[in-house]
C-alpha cells in the first residue's frame, strides 16, 4: 500500500512538473519570438523612414547604388531603392537590372498609398525568407529586407536554452518529488501498521508524531483515540470483573439467554442446576430441563416484560421462584432463587393451621350442639344469656376455623382447579340465584348490570365462592341501602366481573390492604357483622390460582366496586366470532 501511494504521489508530481515546464517553454519561447519579430520589425520601420529621409536628401549628390550598399551595411540588411513603376533602381545586394518590377510587392504598394507596408515572404531573388519594410519617396519608395533565418537561429537558441533549464528543473523537482513522495508514503505507512495494529486488539500500541502538519495531527489524534480506548477498555474490563465476581459470589442462581434462546453467560450457582454440560452457545432447552423455565424465558422474549413462575423440576426435589427480565440486546436474563426450605416452612405454617382447624372442627361441633340443648332446656333466663354467649362465640370460632380451613386449601394451590369454558351469563346468573334469598332477608336487591357473550376458563365452585364472598361483605357492610349490582365487562382483553354496593363505602388509605388476612377496616363492626377478616383474602387466592387479578375502588358515601379479572377463554372468542356473524 505504501508503495502505491508513494508511485502516485510520484506520478502526480511528474505529471505537475512535465506541465508546468512545458506550459513554460510554450508560454516564454512564444512571447519571445513575438517580442523579437515585434522588435524586429519596428527597428526596420524606423530604418527604412531614415533610408528614405536620405534618399531623398541626398539624390543626385550620391548615386543610388552608393546609398542602397552604405543603408544596407548600417541596417545591416538588405536595401533596395525602388522607383513609382516598380522598377528597382538600386539594391545592396544583387544587380538592379536584372532584379523584377516590384510593382505589385504589398510592402510596395502600402508606400506608394503613402505607408510604411511591410511583409514577410520569400526572396524570388535569394530563395530565402525575408522580413520587408518600405518607406514611401518622393519618386517611389526604399525598402529594406532582413533575412528571418538570423531571427530564427536567434530564437532555436533561446529554446535550446530554455530546454537545458527546463531539464535541469524537472531534474531537481524529480529529485524533491521523490525524497517527499518517499517521506509521505513512509508516515502513511506507519499509520496503517498503527491502524492494523488497533484493529488486531492490541490497543497499547503508539503513533508518534510530533509535527503540525495535517497528516501529523492526523497521527496524533489516533493516537489519542488508541489512548482513550484502552483507558474505556479496562475500565469496562474492570466492571465487568467485578460484576462477574459480585454475580458468581451470589447464591442465586443466573442464566443470560441470547434472543436465539441459546446461554450467553451464567455464573457459577447455576452450573449445578444444569441438566447437560453449560456453555457458552448452547441451545437453552439442552441446558436446563424445566418447560416452565423454557416458557418464561419466551414469554419475556416476546412480551419484552419482567415474569416470575415456580420451577419444580430445574433439580430433583427442589423448587426455584424464577424472575425474567428483557436485556438491552434483544435477550433474556434468568435469576433462579432456591425456596424449597420457605416452601417447606410455607407448607408447614398451613399445614398447622389446616390441622388446628380441623381438629378445633369437631370439639366445636359438639359444644354447640350441647349449649343449644342446654338452651331448649333451661328455664333460668341468665343461665339462657350465658348459654346464648357461648353459642355465638362458638360459631365464630366455627365460621373461623371454616375459613382458615378454606384459606388453607386455596394458598396451597394444591387442590387441582376443575377448570371448564363457562359463560359470563351463567356465572353471574347462578350468583344471583344463589344469594338472592339472603338478600332479600336483609331488605336488599341483587340485580345483573352487564352480562357480555363472553366466556371465561374457570372453576364454577371456586368462583362462586368468590362471589359468595363478595356479595356477603356488600350485604354485610351495605346494609340500609336497596341493591347490589353485580355484572362483567370486558376489559383489556380480560373479563371484569364486579359486585357493586351503595352503602358508605371504604376510606382510601384501607384499599391497598384490604386483600391481606385478617385485615378490617373497621374491627367491631366486622366481628358484629359475623366477619373473620378472611374473606377477601380467600377471594385473592382464588382468583390468582385463576391467573387472574382482584382489587377494588370505594368511593366513601357512595359505595365500593369489588372487581377481579378472568382472562376471555378461547372457546369465547369463537363464540364471540359466531355471535358476531350471526348479528352482522
Ligand atoms: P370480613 O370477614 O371482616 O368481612 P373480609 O376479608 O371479607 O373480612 O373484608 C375485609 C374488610 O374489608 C372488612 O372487615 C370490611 O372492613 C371491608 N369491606 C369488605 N367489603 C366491604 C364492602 N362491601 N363495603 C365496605 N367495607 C367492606
């Protein structure tokens, strides 16, 4: 490369100098040439006006013969004398006798009109070119000639020396040519080993250049970059250690996915967990055996969102909560926490009170059947007002342990969900059915808002003790009012089913927990109502075993919509597709 910069740097410099000298050489021989014809020609003019002065003095004192050789010999050309007819009356050179009329020769005939005439042409007499300048006479005219060829020689001289300069010029402007083409092409060449250099990774490698020239600053600016991007590279190398070191001393484990859902990177808590050897490029679903690991990674690789899901089978006998998230790069990064111990601990806390529950069940069964029995039977009025006491206590305690026990079975998640497509309308109908005899006891209305064609995949038990659960807090905590609405309404592509009450509704700061076990807003109102602040939280469960969501807006005076989520079942967008043929 260096070569060829350096044979067109040299090229471009011949080139430039073959020009310049030959534009010179035209350029001054030309002006030259004119200058010396110019010159020549005035001079003439001027001799030939003195010839004819003299002539003129001097006719009939000295013979014209005389006059045309002393005018030729101080001109040093050749002089003619030359009378009105054309005839030559005398000439410096060859015999007038013999010599041919003049009388058409333009020079000639510009005297005769009164001017000085002149001509360059060659000699009929001497066969040579002449230059001939004519000056007018009282009888005719002079007319002096001067021969080219000295003129010509004169000029061939001044070329020839012109040449000799040029060569020499284009000698020394090869020579500085070469020596800057040469210096030029070996800095070019230096920056391109730099360059090669930088681009192999070696990025400690130098240019340097200290000049203020633009191919100098051109160095020394790369040379800045290469300083700037090794500082860049090892800082980066730097924490990009202390991120592999931060990341391998955790206990998580943590896989990167690339978008072609091969391992990009883990760290060294994941490695135990692999199904096969883990390396760098192998294809996911090789490495780690969970279908629910492999889903999660592309849901986030398509939904580009953060997810969470429960792993039982990355390791035998062990459970992991997995959280994905989306990568700047189009992947997918995998964070793997062990919860087998807090879900044994989980499991054992609901266990014990599943256990509690029931075994509180039957003792409580009996104590109230004996205290009504005592009720029927004793006659004494404040025996009766303890005996009622005991009652309702015990039927609290039997609604409690009914409920943890519920609450139990739902957290668990362990009872299998008997999920089938079911109606929006059949749902809210069964709901209304179901709760409107207790309502109307209470002075209250149920009535259905909305019912859309819709279908959702759900379990008819599990939601029906949703809407048990609901609509007896809004009978509960609405007393007073006339009705309950309940309905469903469509709702970014999930199914919204609501119970709605009139009553004094919820203060706003109660809302964010209202889901949480054993949570009232207002204690003695709720143990009065009958309530076990257990509720909502079954209704939680529920739902989110669903997949779903629940949650609730109050407006205080006004009322409070309970809602929670299903998401639409295909076999209702089917539906929902004839529904839609048939009414169009
Ligand atoms: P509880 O058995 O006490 O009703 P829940 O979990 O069902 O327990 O409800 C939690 C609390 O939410 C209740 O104690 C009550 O304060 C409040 N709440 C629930 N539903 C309503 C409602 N429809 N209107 C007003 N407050 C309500």
């Amino acid at each position: 490369m260096t070569k060829r910069v350096f044979l067109k740097l040299l090229i471009l410099l011949l080139v430039v100098i073959g020009v310049s000298t030959t534009a010179l050489d035209l350029l001054v021989r030309r002006n030259w040439e004119h200058s010396l014809l110019t010159q020549l020609n005035q001079d003439l003019r001027d001799k030939a006006q003195m010839f004819a002065a003299r002539v003129e003095h001097e006719v009939g004192i000295i013979p014209f013969q005389q006059l045309a050789k002393e005018e030729g010999a101080a001109a040093r050309a050749r002089a003619t004398i030359i009378d009105r007819s054309g005839k030559v009356l005398a000439d410096s050179e060859a015999n007038a006798s013999e010599m041919e009329n003049h009388a058409t020769r333009p020079e000639f005939v510009a005297a005769l009109n009164g001017h000085v005439g002149a001509d360059t042409r060659t000699s009929h007499t001497l066969g040579i070119e002449f230059v001939y300048v004519a000056a007018p006479t009282s009888f005719g005219a002079v007319r002096l000639a001067y021969p080219l060829a000295s003129v010509r020689a004169d000029i061939s001289k001044i070329e020839k020396e012109l040449l000799e300069a040029s060569a020499v010029a284009f000698l020394v402007g090869l020579a500085v040519a070469l020596v800057g083409a040469e210096s030029i092409s070996r800095r070019l060449g230096r920056m391109v080993a730099f360059a090669q250099e930088i681009a192999a990774g070696n990025l400690a490698a130098r240019l340097p250049e200290s000049g203020t020239d633009e191919i100098s600053q051109l160095a020394m600016t790369l040379d800045k970059t290469a300083r700037q991007l090794e500082t860049n590279f090892h800082n980066l190398a730097n924490s990009r250690q202390q991120l592999e070191t931060l990341l391998n001393s955790m206990d998580d484990a943590v896989v990167a996915v690339s978008p072609k859902q091969e391992v990009a990177w883990f760290n060294g808590a994941m490695k135990p967990l692999a199904a096969g050897k883990l390396a760098f490029g192998t294809p996911l679903i090789r490495a780690v055996r969970d279908p629910d690991l492999l889903r999660v990674v592309a849901e986030v690789l398509e939904k580009r969102t953060v997810k969470s899901a429960t792993l039982y089978s990355v390791s035998p006998g062990r459970i992991f909560g997995v959280t994905s998230a989306p990568l700047p790069d189009g992947g997918v990064v995998c964070v793997l926490r062990d919860s087998t111990e807090i879900a044994r601990v989980e499991r054992t806390r609901r266990d014990f009170i599943a256990n509690v529950s029931h075994e509180l069940r039957t003792p409580l069964t009996s104590l109230l059947g004996y205290t009504e029995t005592l009720m029927d039977e004793s006659a004494d009025s404040k025996a009766r007002e303890f005996l009622e006491i005991i009652r309702r206590n015990a039927q609290r305690m039997s609604r409690l342990t009914e409920d943890l026990l519920t609450l139990a079975r739902v957290e668990s998640g362990e009872e299998r969900l008997q999920q089938v497509s079911v109606s929006a309308n059949e749902l809210l109908r069964d709901a209304q059915v179901s709760f409107s005899e207790l309502a109307t006891g209470k002075g209250l209305a149920i009535e259905i808002a909305e019912s859309p064609e819709a279908t959702v995949f759900a379990d008819r038990d599990a939601i029906h003790q949703v809407f048990a659960n609901l609509v007896d807090n809004a009978l509960k905590y609405a007393s007073g009012t006339k009705k309950i609405e309940i309905g469903a309404t469509e709702r970014f592509g999930n199914l919204e089913f609501y119970v709605r009450d009139f009553g004094q509704g919820i203060p706003s700061e109660h809302l964010p927990r209202l889901f949480e076990r054993f949570y009232r807003v207002d204690k003695a109102r709720s143990r009065e109502a009958g309530g076990t602040g257990l509720g909502l939280a079954i209704v939680k469960h529920i739902v989110l075993n669903h997949g779903g969501q629940a949650g609730v807006s109050s407006q205080l005076g006004h009322g409070s919509v309970f809602w929670f989520r299903l998401s639409i079942s295909e076999v209702n967008a089917e539906v929902a597709g004839e529904a839609a043929m048939k009414r169009g």
